[in-house]
C-alpha cells in the first residue's frame, strides 16, 4: 500500500507539528518495509531530514496554493491509500483523510491568537474533522475537548501520545556547558524555558515569577534563557524585560535546531513550562529525558504528561510559580529525585510505539475504504 503524509512543516521551524511528522515519517520506514511513504515538502532542506525511504514530492509553500492546488493534484498523481495532514486538509481530496488535530487552543484560549489566525483555524479544522475518516491526538485531555467541540463520532477520535526522539539523552553537565559558552556565550547557571514567543507560553508570567523567586533569594545566581522562534507578540516580551529587574539576567536565543536544543537542557539547573493551554507539552518530556528536573503548569494535558515526576503549578499564580522555582533551586535533594523521576517518566514514550499505532490507524482507515467501495455495485454499462 501506499499512504501520503503532508509534511510540509518540515523545515519551516513550526517546532512541535515539525517534530511529531517528521518523527512518525522515520519509524514509518523502519518499522513498515512492505509499503510506500510519500511525503509532501515545502522546503528545499526537508528532504535531508528524512530517511531515504521516504519517497518526497514537492508542494507549494503558500498554504492557498498548496490546500487548493498542489496537494490535490499530488494525490491524484499518486493514487495513496489515505492522506495524513494536521490541522487543515486540502479543498479536494478523492482518498480518506487522517488528521491530527494536537489541540483545540483556538476555540478555549481564543485570546492568544490573531484574529485571522483564531477564525482561519475554526473554518479549516471544522470542514477537515468532519471529512475525516481518522482524527489523530496526542492525549486524553485533547481528545475530551476535540469531542466537546465538535460533534464526532468518538470512536474516530484515536489518542497516540507524542514522544521524545532518541537524541534528548542525559549529557555530562560540564560538556553542555562548554558547548553552550563557545557556540552562545552562556556562562554560569540558569533556568530554561522552551517555546515559541507566543501569549498561550506565558512567558511574560515566567519572567515575573523568576524575578520574584530571585529577589526573595539573592543568593541565586542563576539566569533565565528563552529559546523559542520570535514572532508577533515577542515585543511585548522584550519589552517587559526591558522593564524588570533582572534585565541583565535575561537571554532570548531565537530558534534553535534539535542537536543545540539537548545542550540547553542538559545544561539548566531547572527547565520551566509555564504555559496556559497544551494538548499535550513535547518540551516536558524532552527535559526529562535529558535528566532535567521540571516545574510546569498545572493545566490542560500537561499534568497528564508530567505523571507526578514534575513539581505543578498554577499557572496564573506569580507566587506559585516563584516558590516553585525556588524550592526546586534551592533543595538539592528535591533536584536530584526529580531528576530521576523524570528520566524513568520519559522512557515510557516513544516514537516508535506512536508510529506503530498511527500505522494500526492507517490500516484501518485503509481496510474501511477498501470494504465500502468493493460494495458499490458496477454501474451498468
């Protein structure tokens, strides 16, 4: 068989949709050799970041161009079993779509986006659910909200749980921190926050909570490191570092690529994620995996990630979040049982066992399509 995934994301730095296509598209292939993958890029470089199996086809960067145009066109030519896509599929399609929605946030946390962005969402992802014949989450908290805002069949709701990919290891600290001063100028301890400089991060929230946990502690000296792409909302950010106290203690990275990203965490005393809303909270688990205690929200699907191998927090709460900071800095024993807890917690996942199931689903999808056209009867001639 053959099955078509959009995977246009890949090389864009779209982070989180970026990491979990370009994942599943690499197990595909070492776990699945009787069947073909074709995968549909944007980016000159995307090819480099697949396995060689992967079969690539060339779609348009425009999201109008490649939804209306190019990815119709692609399947007619390839004649796949399905097509995977997330979020938004193409105005036309003649094979069963599969389609991972990873959160609603545009429908509950309406505020953090533009509002062309907010109702583009709402139209796409509702004409794109309904025509699915698969609807792909990564967690339980997700698949609730998906099933409370549109009306679905459950059964079509399928949870495959994201994952950490192989190279987010524990890393000897001092070899991290030499990386992180040669190649970035990072000196001394800090704390770390991983995500796009966006409102739903809360990171506005974090800086406020860090400057309260260091003014309450001088004898912290650690500084507080961002990494996330910049965008529309990073002004305000900045801004309000400009503005506090810790102006001096502050460093914003941009975008980082995967192999950067594991010695920022390896290297953190902490890594933080104070975020508002997650269908499921990738960074939790990649800071785990590399041996790093963590603090993150208590909302959404985060705590259902974090499993009690992570210390919670309100969110909205400045003082919960400081003291959590703190307690975690400051208690070294607390550190190091985290630390093991969140190791043990981040071995469970794997993209692997993801892939495995996304193929059950493909099969399925597959074999249901297969069954309901061998029962059309044969127009007569």
């Amino acid at each position: 068989m053959r099955f078509s995934v959009d995977a246009h994301t890949i090389g864009c730095h779209l982070t989180g949709n970026e990491v979990y296509i370009r994942n599943l598209l690499n197990e595909f292939v070492d776990l699945d050799r009787s069947n073909e993958f074709i995968a549909y890029v944007s980016k000159p470089e995307a090819p480099s970041h697949l396995a060689r199996r992967v079969t690539t086809r060339w779609v348009s960067q425009n999201p109008y161009k490649r939804l209306a145009f190019d990815l119709p066109r692609r399947v007619r030519e390839d004649a796949p079993e399905l097509l995977h896509v997330q979020y938004t599929g193409p105005l036309f399609t003649n094979v069963p779509l599969v389609v991972s929605v990873h959160d609603v946030s545009y429908l509950e946390l309406p505020e953090c986006f533009t509002v062309y962005r907010r109702e583009q969402l709402k139209l796409t992802v509702h004409r794109t659910v309904r025509k699915a014949a698969a609807i792909l989450t990564p967690s339980e908290f997700s698949r609730r909200a998906i099933l409370n805002h549109y009306d679905l069949d459950q059964d079509k709701v399928i949870v495959v749980p994201n994952a950490v990919s192989s190279q987010f290891r524990p890393m000897d600290r001092r070899v991290a921190a030499n990386v992180l001063e040669k190649k970035f100028g990072l000196r001394g301890p800090f704390v770390l926050t991983v995500g796009d400089l966006q409102p739903r991060k809360n990171h506005l929230g974090l800086l406020k909570a860090f400057e309260e946990a260091v003014r309450a502690h001088p004898q912290l000296t650690h500084q507080l490191v961002f990494v996330g792409k910049e965008t529309w909302y990073s002004k305000d950010l900045h801004r309000a570092v400009e503005r506090s106290s810790i102006k001096g203690r502050v460093q914003f990275t941009g975008f980082i690529d995967d192999t950067d990203l594991v010695s920022f965490y390896a290297g953190c005393d902490l890594f933080v994620f104070p975020s508002f809303y997650e269908g499921f909270g990738l960074p939790i688990l990649e800071a785990m995996a590399c041996g790093r205690a963590v603090a993150s929200s208590n909302t959404t699907a985060m705590p259902e990630v974090a499993d009690g191998a992570g210390i919670l927090f309100d969110p909205r709460s400045t003082s919960e979040m400081a003291r959590a900071i703190s307690d975690v800095l400051l208690d070294a024993e607390l550190r190091q049982r985290l630390e093991r807890l969140g190791t043990q917690r981040a071995s469970l996942f794997s993209w692997e066992k993801a892939a495995e199931r996304t193929l059950d689903v493909y099969a399925q999808v597959a074999g249901q399509h297969r069954k309901a056209q061998a029962a059309v009867p044969a127009r007569a001639s």
